[in-house]
C-alpha cells in the first residue's frame, strides 16, 4: 500500500496570506487528523475528519480550518498567516473504525510552512 | 489541561550504551503510543500499549506502560547509530481515539 502523502513538501508565504495543503491517507483509510510541529510547541493537535466531517478538534484559532472529500483526501487552510505559523505540519491516516478503539495512525512526510 | 511531559529532553550515548525515556501524564490514558521521528523526518508508529502493567519488547526496545496508566517507558539495549532521533510517548486527549496529545519528546544522540 502507499502510505500518506502530502503536498506541497515545502512552502514559503508572506505574512497576510493564505495557505492550503493537501494530504491523501493510505488507501481505504477513512481518517485523517493534522498536527502542527515547531521547535517550542512541539506536535501539537490540530482537527480530525472522518467521513467528510470534522470528528475532533484541537485549540487553534479559527484561522486553522479544514476538510475532507469524499475520497477521503484532506485538505488544511490557514487564513491570514502569522510569523508564528512556521511550522511543519504533519498528517496521518488511521482506519477511523468506531470498532477499533485503539488506532495506529501512519504519519504522512509533512508539508514545511515557512512564513516571512 | 492534559499534559504529557517526558524526560530527558535530550540524552547523549556511546554506541552500545543503554538509553531510557520516561513519560508522564497528568491524567489516566486508555493508551499510550510510542513514534520515533529521525532527524529531518516525520513520526513513525512503534508500538501501543493498553493494559495497565503491560510490557512489550521489539527486539533491543523495551516498552511498559505503569499500573497507573499515567506513566510509560521506553528502553533500548546497547544503542546503535540507527537508533538517533526522537521519541515520543501520546496518549488520547480527553479519551478521544484519534485526537492525540504527544510528549514533549527525547532526543537521542548515538556517538559511534
């Protein structure tokens, strides 16, 4: 199976613009959950989506927002961009079974946001 | 809030020296996650454990996960050069299965 993708791998933005990032899951994976990463916030919890709706969410502003298609891909947009928005952000996919109470999530490569 | 602390934030070893990494919870986790991210890299999934006491191993790595499920350890055996990068514990945020809160992460140095 692929694993997780995501695009673009690297990006540079101006303060005040937007920003969208795609991730595509392993395949038949029907959840996907984005995660920020930075040197002094560490990895920190951004929404889940499963089945096109957002199942959990994390404690960013509105800024951070997001969805997901019904092929499952995902897509991440930050409005409005601040310095402090540089970042790696991750995706991973998981099953999303409401069975399967433990999940193993499968991180994707990243998308390096760098905003000057 | 949750929070999930892991010490040492960064530990530096001769090849073929033991390595722990302890994690701790400030609240009772259902389970706990290990991810080992490589310099440069994105984490990747090693193990998950869920019963109160459970100890697992993958061949040099031990995992436990303490009877309180508020604590978990990692340990590796006799590092080896491959074995640099971070660590990370992460448990379910509020009890949320994909909504995952991760430590603050060890960082590993491995001298050859």
């Amino acid at each position: 199976k692929a694993g997780v993708t995501q695009t673009p791998r690297y990006l540079i933005k101006t303060r005040g613009q937007q920003v969208t990032l795609s991730c595509s899951p392993i395949s038949g994976h029907r959840s996907v959950s984005w995660y920020q990463q930075t040197p002094g916030q560490g990895l920190q919890f951004l929404f889940e989506y499963f089945s096109e709706t957002q199942r959990n969410k994390g404690n960013f502003p509105g800024r951070f927002s997001g969805r997901q298609f019904s092929n499952s891909r995902s897509e991440m947009n930050v409005s409005t961009l601040e310095l402090g928005d540089s970042a790696l952000y991750l995706c991973a996919s998981s099953s999303g079974s409401w069975e399967v109470r433990q999940e193993t999530q499968y991180f994707g490569p990243g998308t390096r946001l760098l905003v000057l | 809030g949750q929070q999930v602390m892991q010490i040492p934030q960064y530990q530096h070893v001769q090849e073929g020296e033991d390595f722990t990494t302890y994690c701790n919870s400030s609240t009772t986790l259902s389970n706990i996650q290990w991810y080992k991210q490589r310099p440069g890299g994105h984490p990747v999934f090693l193990i998950q454990l869920v019963k109160s006491g459970e100890v697992k191993k993958q061949k040099r790595l031990t995992f436990q996960f303490g009877e309180a499920k508020k604590n978990s350890s990692l340990h590796i055996t006799a590092t080896q050069t491959t074995d640099v990068g971070t660590y990370f514990c992460a448990g379910p945020y509020g009890g949320a299965t994909n909504k995952l809160i991760f430590g603050t992460g060890t960082l590993l140095a491995v001298q050859p």
